[in-house]
C-alpha cells in the first residue's frame, strides 16, 4: 500500500498530446496533478522516454479510476 504522500505515477504516454488529454481529464476531476518527462518524451532528447503523469498519492485510486475510463473505447452511437 502506499503511503499518503508524495505523488505518485497512474499512467505513462509516449506522447505529449496523449499526455495532455489524460491531465486535462485529472484537471477537470478536480485531481491535483503533473506531467514528468515532457522533455525526454519522443524525440526531443537523445534518450527519448515516456511523460509520467503524476497526481497525490491520497488520490491515486480515484485517478486509476479516470485513467481505466480515458482507456476504454467510446461506447458505440445509436443505429439511425
């Protein structure tokens, strides 16, 4: 179990615009959080790496929660 501090990681993208969607998801949750890595993600270092989206660890389980939703497929519209 981790402790309710510090903050910890729910997700990892390769890309910033991914990266974007899934904090901009937090932020409108009302979840505190931040990207790490945005730097080293892609190509836009010599190591290229993943952007870490980070949020309180108090709130870790409520974010897994958002990121298995930001995850699924959309639901299927309606046949006309």
């Amino acid at each position: 179990m981790t402790p309710n501090h510090g903050p910890v990681v729910v997700a990892e993208f390769p890309s910033e615009l991914a990266a974007t969607l899934a904090r901009n998801a937090m932020q409108e949750a009302g979840i505190p959080c931040q990207l790490a890595g945005i730097h080293t993600a892609g190509f836009r270092a010599e190591a290229p790496g993943m952007i870490r989206l980070l949020v309180p660890a108090a709130r870790e389980a409520e974010a897994r929660a958002i990121m298995e939703d930001f995850y699924s497929p959309p639901d299927d519209p309606e046949p006309a």
